[in-house]
C-alpha cells in the first residue's frame, strides 16, 4: 500500500501576512516556533527601523501567494541569507537563512495584528539603540543565542 501525501489543511481563519500592496502573500498554518527582536545592522537596514520584528515559522507550514523578487545577504557568520520582497511596493515579506533551513522568517508588522504573540528574545543587543526600552518579558542577547534548540 503506498502512503500518499496530504495536502495542507486549508483554514479559513489561517493567519496570513502580505506586503504593502497585497501582491505577495503569505498564509500560516501552524504557529510560529519562535517570536524574536534583532537589532543587528543588516535588519536596521532591512526595515528602516531601530530593530525588526520577527516570527520564524517551520518552512512546511508556509504557503506563499504571488511573485516575488530574491535579495541575497552574506551574513556575519559567512552564511548566505534569502530575502524577499514585493516586486511591486518592495516590501520584504520573508527570509530564509542558510543557519537555518527548516525555518522562514516572517515580518510581524506584515500581518498587521496588534493581537500578535510578543517577542521571547531580542537579539543582537550589542547593536541597539540606547533608547530602546523592553519590558522583564523579553531574554536579551547581546549576539546570536548559544545552546539553543
């Protein structure tokens, strides 16, 4: 008997996140594993802001709708990271990282839920801004995490 392969269940109340114009979209099956804050340079310059918002979702569960364009990174470990983005309003939407394949990286501001779950770690404090000020909720890192799973 052979094993066939099941689809995605497709859920009508299934979050979803899209660019600025709605073009590129992206639909999540399952929750994030993991929720996090970078202050390093490259998302600083990635978003135009002091530090990103992330949610890092099991590469599987994650359905992507409409075209986009490819940006690749060398990050400061030497390890390539895929950014995408709409080619129509430039928003970057996702990313993938050679440091981890099984994951991709969400914008949090791209599904525009205030409601959305808060941040477990904020990463590469070494590079914040003075004045940005987080509540005791948050695991601070001044790099990448070690140890972690």
């Amino acid at each position: 008997m052979s094993k066939s392969v099941r689809p995605l269940r497709v859920r009508e109340d299934a979050p979803s996140a899209r660019c600025a114009c709605g073009a590129l979209r992206l639909t999540l099956h399952e929750p994030p594993q993991l929720t996090a804050l970078c202050h390093c340079l490259a998302c600083q310059r990635r978003t135009g802001a002091p530090f990103s918002a992330n949610a890092f979702y099991a590469i599987g569960s994650v359905e992507v709708a409409g075209a986009s364009t490819e940006f690749i990174r060398t990050a400061e470990s030497g390890r390539k990271v895929r950014m995408y983005f709409c080619p129509a309003c430039g928003s970057t939407l996702y990313w993938k990282a050679e440091a981890s394949p099984s994951l991709i990286g969400v914008a949090v501001g791209a599904f525009a839920d205030p409601a959305f779950a808060p941040p477990l770690l904020s990463v590469f404090e070494q590079s914040k801004h003075q004045w940005v000020r987080l509540d005791g909720t948050v695991e601070h890192f001044e790099g990448l995490p070690t140890g972690r799973s």
